[in-house]
C-alpha cells in the first residue's frame, strides 16, 4: 500500500555561506536564486539567476549543462532543497543548497 517511511536518496548536499562563497569562485559555477520574482528584487546574491520553483522550474532546468557546479539558495533553504533534490533526479551530479538560505547570508547582496 503506502510507504510513508520510504526515503529517497538525497542528490545533493547542503552547505553554509562561507563554503558557498568558496564554490562560487569556480569557473564553473552557476548561482540560481530559486525564490519568486518579487522576493528577489529586495536583494540577491551577485551573479545569481532567478529560476523561481514556484513556475516552470524543472522545464527551464531540464536543458542546463550538466557538466556545472550548480548552488541554489531560497530565503530559507527548503524550497531550494527541493530545487536541489529536481536537479539531482534529472541527472544533475554537483548541486548545493545554502543552508539556511539567504537570510543565513552574511555577505553583500546586488
């Protein structure tokens, strides 16, 4: 019947603000902001891309290069955890999520 104690395999993994800070510098990495439109024009992290989940988010990720260092953030890090868990089951292999989200975010914002 239901297996509500089922776990799936976690495809990503979770990390805080200053090993996220470190990845970023790598030339192959992509920063996506996953929050809606409006939540990001009260500050981002600088070069991030808004793919809001809350839309078409597996459609417009579905085709990104897999070969990147993917690092996604929300405001709090659960819906970019979901983000990060799409990704991994769409064959993405290195995805990170910013524990604790943007607001755990010490740095400047754009």
């Amino acid at each position: 019947m239901f297996n509500i104690f089922q776990r799936t395999e976690k495809k990503y993994k979770d990390i805080n603000s200053e090993d996220f800070l470190n990845e970023m510098t790598s030339s192959n990495a992509v920063v996506i902001d996953v929050r809606m439109p409006a939540e990001v024009s009260s500050g981002k992290i600088p070069g991030a891309r808004n793919i809001n989940i809350m839309g078409n988010f597996k459609g417009q990720v579905q085709n990104l290069p897999k070969d990147k260092k993917y690092l996604i953030y929300c405001r709090s890090g659960n819906r970019s955890a979901s983000a990060c868990q799409i990704m991994g089951d769409l064959g993405f292999e290195d995805v990170s999520n910013l524990r604790g989200g943007i607001i755990s975010w010490p740095y400047d914002l754009a």
